[in-house]
C-alpha cells in the first residue's frame, strides 16, 4: 500500500470517529467490483457501509425486454448483443439457451458490430439490443446515424438505454435507505457532467462525489464525502476533474439527442420511473424495433421469487443475504442479473469477497 493511499485510510478512519456509522452508496457497478477487488470494504468495519446501487445496465434490465428479444429471435430475426445479456434467464429460458436450439444470437463487442453483420447478411432481419446508461448511448446513436446513412433495411434497435439521474433521486427519498452520500459514476458523468447530479444536494441535502476508478480516487471519494458531513455541506464534488468536465462532453451528448429523446423506462427493482430512459426518436424511427416488428406485450413476467437482485440493485440487502448466493447461484450456475454480469454486485461479492 503506498503513502497516499495508506495515509488517506487513516484519515478517514479519523473522520468515521467524529462521523459515525456513514452509509454510502456507489452507484457504478465498476466501482463495486473495484472496491471489492482492492478490499476497501473491509477496511473500516462497520463504521462504513459501502451498499451498490443501479450501476449495472445488465442488472435493471428487467425481463419483459429480455422476453421481447426471446420472442423476436423465435420469429426469425438475428439478435446481436453483447455477451451478459445472453445469460440472463427468463422462464427458464435464455438468448444463450436458444442460441444452443438453433436461433440465431450474435455475441458482439461494440454496436457497430451489429451494422456490419446486416451488411453482410442482407437477407437477414437484424436487431442490436440496446442496452446501457448514457455511457453508451452515444455510440448505439452513432450505430444508428450509420445505418440511415447507408439506407440499411434490414436493420433495427431494440431500445432500453436508461439515464442514471433519475433513480437516484428515488434512493436519495427513501427512509428505509438512509443514503448519507453518494459516489457517482466517472463514465457516466463523463458523458453528462455535473449539473444533472445537482438536485441531489439541492433537494435532498446529500453530499454527492464524482469518482475515478482507481483504489487512490475512490478513498478519496469517501474522504471527501465524510468532510462535507461534517461541516455540515452538501455539493457535488468532482474528483474525476482528469476525465469529467463541467458540461460534459459536448459532441456525445449532441449525438444522443439528435437519435433519442426522454421516456418513462422500467426498471429492475424500482418499477417505471419518469423521464428515466431514452427512446428513438421519430427522425430515426425506421430504425425501432418496437414500431417495426409487432412485437406482444410480456409485462405479466414476473422474476424469479427466490432471486433477490431487485433488492440488491437498490442496496436494501447485500449480495450474501439472498438465500441463493453461493448455494444456488454461482458464477457457473446464475439465476439473476447481478451474478451473471461482469458489474454485477453478486458476481464482485463472489470473486472478491465482502
């Protein structure tokens, strides 16, 4: 452990002494698998609650879009994807396990990928499941620019990009939370920059720190957070100031709102929260499969009742208070969200530890 680092612990377990028990949540789920890598969870007892919040898109995706990719892959359409999204089982059945049945499920690395393939395969409907916060919204916009500009037509996004603003504020609300502070996403904010985070401590009056990935930027994002405690304070902090800016970055944003506009979006967990997702927009809505294919409604799907991912993406409970984690669900054998995802707090508690 260098200097800096060992130094700052020791001030913040000075801090937690004046403080006392503090509960702060990182909303990204690369925080969460960095924090459980690098042990700070267990570096200052009980004195410090560190809960993960909805930072992982794999994990509030909810299964009704799950059983419209399901269903649209049974129909004859190829669905391209990134990889976490191929586990994730709904009624026993998954992308991964119909892929092994015979439909057609492309496992892709970036959504341009997916224009590619409906390039070279005109013969074949073509569907990029849209999946992400703000961080990747820009690049599945820019996908779809591409393919009007090339007239593609046999290309389509089925769409659930989500913003993380929004459900915050449904955390920050809640009594049964009792959020004292927050650490933000750096990806996301870099993307959208500090403004939106701004009702946080204007409206609920909790002290909120945009942080960088490394152990060094997350101990001082919770230093930082213990001193505007104390004194009394609540800002958004920006410690990300290598990376994020003011406003954010121009250019993706102006890509994001050109290809989509604000919509009510369901969450895993929290149900559907207003202006909380993003929709294409009418000028690219060739390029939507919910209005090109009719595809059913599947808002009767219901989780599975012993999984506990809902609870766990809002940070009610820890990975290992689910019945399922480690006995049942295993990184080989995942029955939710949160263990099958990379980002996922189940998947980090499990390799790490807590």
């Amino acid at each position: 452990m260098n200097s800096y680092i060992t130094n700052i612990t020791k001030n913040i377990k000075k801090l937690l002494k004046i403080t006392g028990p503090v509960k702060v949540m990182e909303v990204c789920g690369t925080h969460t698998v960095e924090i459980s890598r690098t042990g700070i969870r267990g570096l200052f007892g009980e004195q410090l609650d560190l809960v993960s919040g909805p930072g992982c898109p794999v994990c509030v995706t909810p299964n009704d879009y799950i059983a419209k990719a399901l269903w649209l892959a049974k129909s004859g359409v190829t669905i391209c994807t990134f990889g976490d999204m191929i586990q994730v089982p709904v009624n026993k059945e998954s992308l991964q396990s119909i892929k092994a049945k015979g439909f057609d499920i492309q496992v892709i690395y970036s959504p341009t990928e997916s224009v590619e393939f409906a390039i070279d395969n005109p013969d074949k409907k073509v569907v990029f499941l849209g999946v992400g916060f703000e961080t990747t919204a820009p690049s599945i916009a820019g996908t779809i620019i591409e393919a009007k500009k090339k007239e593609l037509d046999n290309f389509s996004v089925l769409c659930t990009l989500k913003t993380i603003p929004a459900p915050l504020g449904v955390i920050a609300s809640s009594p049964m939370l009792k959020i004292h502070g927050f650490m933000l996403p750096g990806h996301v904010s870099v993307i959208i920059g500090v403004k939106p985070y701004r009702f946080l401590a204007d409206k609920y009056k909790i002290p909120a720190v945009i942080a960088g990935f490394e152990a060094a930027d997350i101990l001082k994002a919770i230093e930082t957070v213990l001193n505007m405690i104390i004194s009394g304070s609540t800002s958004i902090v920006n410690e990300y100031k290598r990376v994020v800016l003011k406003n954010g970055n121009r250019s993706a944003l102006h890509f994001i709102n050109d290809v989509f506009t604000s919509c009510p979006s369901s969450w895993r967990g929290l149900g559907v929260l207003p202006n909380s997702g993003l929709r294409i927009s009418g000028k690219y809505s060739h390029y939507d499969a919910e209005k090109r294919f009719n595809i059913p409604d599947f808002t009767n799907i219901e989780d599975d009742p012993m999984c506990k991912c809902d609870k766990v993406i809002m940070g009610i409970i820890k990975p290992y208070e689910c019945g399922l984690f480690k006995r049942v669900c295993t990184p080989q054998n995942p029955k939710g969200p949160c263990m099958i995802s990379s980002e996922g707090s189940c998947a980090a508690y499990f390799k790490y530890g807590y």
